[in-house]
C-alpha cells in the first residue's frame, strides 16, 4: 500500500490543515504517518513566521530526499506562499501556497483510482472559512482550528499577507466536529491564526463560541489570545465550561510602551497587566505563558531592560522569547536590522529571565493535586502528561489518552515528576 507523510512545521493552524488532509489522505486508501520517516510521497505543510522557519523548511526537503531519494514531494502553507521559487528543486512535483490544502489532499487520494493529475492552486487567498470533512488526529490532543487570517497587521508580521484576512468557522460546524471529536480525545484545542476575532466577520464573538460549547464533557484549552479578548464576560464564559484548562496564552512581544507602539500592537503594558490581574481574580493558579521578541530594530538597551522587567513583574510560567527576524514586505522589514551580536545577547538574557520564571512556576505547583492527561511513554516506562495549566508532567503510573490526579514531589527534567 502507498504510503504518505505529511509533515508540519510551524503553527497549531498547520497542524489542524494537516490533520485534515491526513484524513482524506488514509480515507483514499494511504497508509499515512505525521512523522518524518520513509514514504512514497511527502506533503510538506510551511511555516514563514521567522526566516528560520523558512529554511526549517527548505531543509525539510533535502530530509526527505535524503530519507527516500526517489519520493514525490508535494509542498503547501505559508514558506511556499511567501517565495514558491525556493522549493523549486528535484523531488518537488508540486507547489501550492496556504490555501487549496483540501484540493491537494484530495487531488492525490483521487491518483489512487484514477488518472488524474495533481495541479497547483492560483495562490490566492480565500475570503471565506476552507471547511474541510473531518481530521485525522495522530495525537491525544485534538485541535479544532476555528479561525484563519488576521486583520492586525504587525509591522514586524508576514502571516496577514500569507494567510488573508480573519474568517470565522460557523459554530455549527464547529459543534459538528466537536459531536465527533469528543467521542475519542480527552482534552480539545480551540485554535486560530488570531482566536481572539473569532466571530467579527460573522456577529458572534469568542465568548459566544465558548458558550455554545459548555455542555461538551471535555477538557477545553485556547489557542493563543490578543489583550483584547480579556474580559469579566469572557472570563465567565470558561467558568461555564464543564472543564477548562486555565492556561492563557496571552501574546505580548515586547514589555516596554514605545516598542509596542513601533511593533503596531494595539495595547499598552498597563493594559496587559490589567489582563492578567484580571485572569487571576478568576484562575489564582492560571498559567501565564507568552512570545517575547527581542531586538525589534528600535528596540535600545534601556527599552530591552524594561522588557525584562515587565515579564518578571507578571511572573509568567513561561516565555516564548525569539530574536527579531526580518520579514521583506512588512512595515518593520524596512527598518535597520541590530547587530546579530545584540540579537544574542539579548536572546540569551531574555532566556535566563524564561528559566528563572518556569523554575519559579514549577516550584509552586508541587504538592498540588493537578489534573494529569497521559500522552506517552519513554522506554523505561515513565509516562509524560500535562495538567490543565500546562505543566509537564513524568509519572510511573499513567496511562495514555487517561486523566489522573497525580501531586507532584519534586522537579524533573523540563517539568515535575510524582
């Protein structure tokens, strides 16, 4: 039987595109992997959020061709719809952009009994929601992508120009998928390119989603949330859930005022520690976690410092933290990139702030009893699982796709252990 991988790289968005084409793929009659082994044929899902992920996924392609020297290769998502030139080499047969990812998937399940050939899409960007017929999940976590594109237009961010403008996913279909998902998966994703506008194209609101969806037996968990989002009507929305995970992702990228205004982001540090006093009145527990970008080209020293400052006054369990990284046709890719030499080092820094604060983090949870969701198993038989706040934890007695109450002893490599 053919065999077909399709490999992701990137965001959860591409993860749910590519769990989708799995589906189609394996109901065509592939026998289908996520992981990069040896197969027939590759689809290869991008990502073009920083130049590193661009060549994470250039080189993705010499992998193959070093796994399989005479695989297919099919090539989709954003890296390939920023320059579709840089996978034009042996082995490539095949070059879409971030749309027509269904048409691909279909396109080849259809080669299994027909003749037909696979085409590229126009490249263009849809203005509606790509539904698609169902995903197949390779892992314990389920995602539900809800939303894509994004209206905010970051002066450093490529992903509005790749990805389009927001859409919203009906919440009907939502609740579709939803009947079935629940059916397998203990803990379910919502995820988008920017969750917090789901509903502006279409009169409804994130908050009205998460009330739709109250009565699901299910631990619930967000994707990536904007400030804005954040209120005592949305806050009291995840309280109506039968479980919800109270893990807030809640991008900040920069700690300092005037860097925020230069990155277009529309919200000061007051407004974001208002967020969060706010999320604590209701979670006291809640995981904070965030992307901090360092070395935005206007960023100075005294601007970096005060950044350093601002995550270690929220006191986030952890920290997303990546130097800066041109993107040419975005606002900021006009702007004198600093030295690599500043880059580093303020990597480096905001990196010992992120250990500092997951240690700080960690320390606090043990002796808790957390909500532990089992995922996999080492050789030795350790189990490894996160609680509802996003902690890793390792574990001797779990038990896959199993909620435990597990309390937690001591520290243990990235996360704690029983």
């Amino acid at each position: 039987m053919t065999k077909i991988v399709v490999f992701t790289l990137g965001c959860k968005v591409n993860q749910y595109d590519s769990d989708a084409m799995l589906k189609i793929l394996r109901d065509g009659g592939y026998t289908v992997s996520d992981t990069l082994e040896w197969a027939d044929l590759y689809v290869v899902n991008t990502c073009a959020v920083t130049a590193e992920a661009e060549r994470k996924s250039r080189q993705t392609v010499t992998k193959i061709l070093k796994i399989n020297p005479d695989a297919e290769i099919y090539v989709c998502g954003c890296a390939s719809q920023r320059d579709a030139l840089q996978f034009d080499r042996n082995g490539v047969r095949y070059v879409s952009g971030t749309d027509g990812k269904i048409a691909l998937a279909k396109g080849l399940a259809e080669r299994l009994t027909s003749a037909k050939s696979v085409t590229p899409s126009d490249f263009s960007i849809s203005k509606d929601f790509e539904e698609n017929e169902g995903v197949l999940s390779l892992r314990t976590r389920h995602y539900i992508k809800v939303q894509d594109g994004c209206n905010n237009f970051c002066s450093y961010c490529i992903i509005p120009y790749l990805r389009g403008r927001s859409r919203s996913r009906s919440i009907e279909s939502i609740l579709t998928e939803l009947d079935e998902a629940t059916k397998v998966a203990k803990e379910v994703v919502l995820t988008g390119i920017n969750l917090s506008a789901y509903g502006k194209d279409n009169g409804s609101s994130l908050t009205q989603l998460l009330l739709a969806i109250k009565d699901y037996d299910v631990r619930f968990r967000l994707g990536s949330l904007e400030v804005v989002v954040v209120d005592r009507d949305f806050l009291e929305a995840t309280k109506a859930l039968k479980s919800f995970c109270p893990q807030f992702h809640l991008s900040l990228q920069s700690g300092e005022d005037d860097t925020l205004k230069k990155m277009n982001r529309h919200y000061t540090t007051a407004d974001y520690k208002r967020a969060v006093d706010l999320i604590r009145e209701y979670y006291p527990n809640a995981a904070i976690t965030t992307d901090i970008i360092v070395g935005f080209p206007t960023e100075t020293e005294e601007q970096f410092v005060a950044s350093m400052d601002f995550a270690r006054k929220i006191g986030f369990s952890d920290v997303h933290c990546f130097p800066y990284s041109s993107r040419k046709g975005t606002v900021a890719g006009k702007m004198k990139v600093l030295d690599k030499h500043v880059l580093d080092d303020r990597a480096k820094r905001m990196g010992e702030v992120k250990k500092e604060l997951v240690r700080a983090y960690l320390n606090n949870q043990i002796g808790r009893p957390l909500e532990v969701l089992f995922e996999t198993v080492d050789e030795d038989g350790t189990w490894c699982g996160h609680t509802e706040n996003y902690v890793k934890v390792y574990s001797k007695n779990g038990e896959k796709n199993t909620i435990k109450t597990v309390v937690p002893t001591g520290l243990y490599l990235d996360g704690l252990c029983e």
